[in-house]
C-alpha cells in the first residue's frame, strides 16, 4: 500500500500549502461571482428567480459530469498537472464569455459557465485531497478548514469586485445587449489571468503525494469497486450535495432577498451577500483553531443546528431582522464543507483520490437545489423556501452525529 510523505519532510509542507491555498481563494472567487451573475442575468434576459437559477444549475452540474474522470487524471498525471490543466480549463471557460455577451445569448452564457465550472471541478478534485494529506490524518480537517478559509476570501471579494464591474447602477438605463458586454471586461482579465495561474503553478514546486497512486497489488477490480463500500465516504457526498445546494441557493437569493425585504440599493444588498462571505471566513479560521479542542464532527452538529434556527427566525421575521439571521447562516456554513470532506475521506488510504471524485460529485447539490429553491420562491415566496435548506442543515446534523463514522462492508 502507499503511504504518506514521511515526517521529515513535514517542513517543506507550508509552501505548497500556501500555493494550494491560493488555488482555493480562486475558486471560492469565481463560485461567488458566478452566483452574483444570477442577479445580473435577470436583468438582462428579464429571468424569474427559478430560470435565472440555471447559472448555478450550469455551474454545479460540470461537477457530475466531471468529479470521477478529474479523480482519473490525478491518478493517471498526478496532482500538480491536474491543477494545471484545470486552471487552462478554467482560463478557457472565461474567455467564453466575449463570444457570449456578443451574441447576448442566454445559452451560450450557461456553456461558458458550464466550461468555467469544469475546470474548477478539476481544481477542487485535486486541492482538496491534496491539502487533506499533505500532513498528519488526525489535523486533516483544521488543515483543509484553514485553506477553505482562504477560499472564503476570495468568495467575499467576488461581491464587492462584482458590485463595482458588473452591478453598477449605470448598467439599469442600458439596454440589454449593453448590459450584456459588460461581462466581457472581467472576465476577459479573469482569462487572462487564469492563464498566466498556469504557467506559474506549472514553474513550482509542489511534493508528490504517493498515498492515491495505486491500490494493493493483486486487488484487482474489487478495490476499484471498493470506495462506494465506504458509508461515510458515500454518505459525505450526500452531505456535500445538500450543503453546496443550501449555500449556493442561499447566497444566490441574498441580493433580492434584502431588495425584498426593503433595501433600495442593489450595492448594499451585495455588501450583505459579502457579509455572508465574511462570516463563512471568519468561522472558517476560528473554527480551524477551534479544532484543537472540540472535534470537528460535534461542531458540524452545532453548526447544523444554528443553520436551522437562523432559518427559522428568516422565515418568521421581516426587515432588518430577516436579514442578520440570512446574513448569518454564512457563520453557521463556515466550517461544513472542509469538514465534511474530510471526514468523508478518512481512513481511505490508497482510495483518496477516488474517494475526493465521489465526495466531489456532490456539489452537483449546487445543480439540483438552487432551482428548485426559485421555483418555490417564485410560486410562494423566498422565506417560503426556506425549507429547503432546512432540510439541507438537519441532514448535516445527521451526518455530523452518526453519518461520518467508518464502516466499510467487505467485498469478496
């Protein structure tokens, strides 16, 4: 079986930490970007909250499509060139967005999401395991919990970038194929530098993590078979499908959530959308401190638990109130995807790999539960809605007080 990098070289683990952090703060950037588009996509295509949904549809449905054969390439070319390629992907996908906004076509703004999305797909397959074994098993959740904070960062600057590029009142006495080309300067400069991301990461120098590459000798196809034999790895991807869902539905509705609820400026409901960001980071860095003396499963349950009840005081307040409690969730979401990650692939040795692509099959959550969040939202109303990512947190709890517990059924 392969193992570990061996503790001596445990020193040289900050600077590959630091660049695949970095790597997370990109993509927690361009997930929150995509789900402030949804807003700018209403305006342009004149969208209910339902078909403008179809962003986030076309974003997290590139992670069915390409969770397991991404898992495939790490194991065929490793990590590094995997965040490479993806990152080229990625580069590729924004670029899309010139041809796009020139046509002002609603379709081709979906392919060029779903070609963004893919790459981000590769590059979250293959940095979140990464940093989950780049050092000890028993730190993996405060380690990859410290990276998702980084992540956070750049998912709070999304909406504030979003706010000053894409947002802006102008844009309101514009036409349609006006406001439309006004996609292209970012995300041309997001190509850009997507691109030049490349090149350098392909320049460093990043460890080979050995412990993915092969399973026992002689295992044959059973081994192959044997990851979806892992309850808590196949239930963690449940649990990520039901978070990523919650929060990209939730963070996708803040905007026209706090419009709703009286706000008059379109800036000052992104600034909440950025304070939910900033709560998600702020959980994320104290929780991975935090992490030391409470295990990771238990603050799952407690997160779960405070998602809920801040739900429950959105759906029954109004105003300023409603929104804190929306505003807040973000504290309460900090810590559940690192964690759920690692959890789900604890103790899977040379599996790893294949066990980030089943984990990472369940963002397709961020598919499947924003639409049917607007849907309901258009045929109700938003704090209506709100039960679906209830449903979402107390599926957390679940996973957090029984669901992440090992328990590998033998095969023949």
């Amino acid at each position: 079986m392969a193992t570990r990098s061996n503790p001596a070289a445990a020193s040289s683990y900050t600077g590959p930490f630091i660049t695949v952090a970095i790597l997370f703060g990109i993509f927690g950037f361009l997930t929150s970007l995509n789900n402030v588009l949804v807003k700018k996509l209403e305006d342009i295509f004149q969208l209910s909250h339902g078909p403008a949904m179809l962003a986030t549809a076309a974003w997290f449905f590139a992670y069915l499509v390409f969770s397991v054969p991404a898992a495939k390439v790490i194991e065929a070319v490793g990590y590094k060139r995997t965040m490479v390629f993806s990152l080229f992907v990625m580069s590729g996908g924004a670029a899309l967005f010139l041809p796009a906004a020139s046509m002002v076509s609603f379709p081709m703004t979906l392919f060029a999401i779903f070609v963004l999305a893919s790459g981000v797909c590769g590059l979250q397959t293959s940095a979140n395991p990464y940093v989950s074994i780049l050092g000890p098993e028993h730190s993996a959740p405060a380690r990859l919990t410290l990276a998702q904070a980084v992540n956070s960062i750049g998912s709070l600057a999304a909406p504030w970038i979003a706010g000053i590029f894409i947002l802006s009142d102008p844009s309101r006495m514009l036409s349609s194929a006006a406001t439309a080309h006004m996609l292209q300067g970012p995300y041309i400069a997001i190509a850009i530098a997507l691109l030049l991301l490349g090149f350098v990461v392909m320049m460093l120098h990043l460890p080979a993590i050995s412990m993915t590459r092969e399973p026992v000798a002689g295992a044959g196809p059973v081994v192959e078979r044997n990851i979806w034999s892992h309850s808590h790895t196949v239930l963690g991807m449940v649990g990520i499908f039901f978070y990523v869902g919650l929060e990209i539905a939730l963070a996708s509705i803040t905007i026209q959530f706090c419009l709703a609820q009286g706000m008059t400026k379109v800036e000052t409901a992104g600034l909440m959308l950025s304070l939910f960001y900033l709560g998600m980071m702020i959980g994320r860095l104290v929780g991975s401190a935090i992490m030391v003396w409470i295990k990771a499963d238990k603050l799952l349950i407690l997160l779960g638990v405070c998602g809920v009840l801040l739900l429950c005081a959105a759906m029954s307040t109004h105003g300023t109130v409603a929104i804190a409690c929306l505003v807040l969730t973000g504290l309460a979401n900090s810590i559940m995807y690192p964690t759920i990650f690692a959890l789900g692939v604890a103790e899977l040795g040379p599996l790893t790999s294949k066990g980030s692509g089943v984990l990472t099959i369940g963002n397709v959550g961020g598919a499947v539960i924003p639409p049917l969040f607007g849907l309901l939202a258009d045929k109700t109303s938003i704090q209506y809605a709100f039960i679906i990512p209830i449903v979402g947190y107390l599926y957390v709890a679940y996973y957090g007080l029984w669901g992440h517990k090992p328990s590998r059924k033998e095969m023949a």
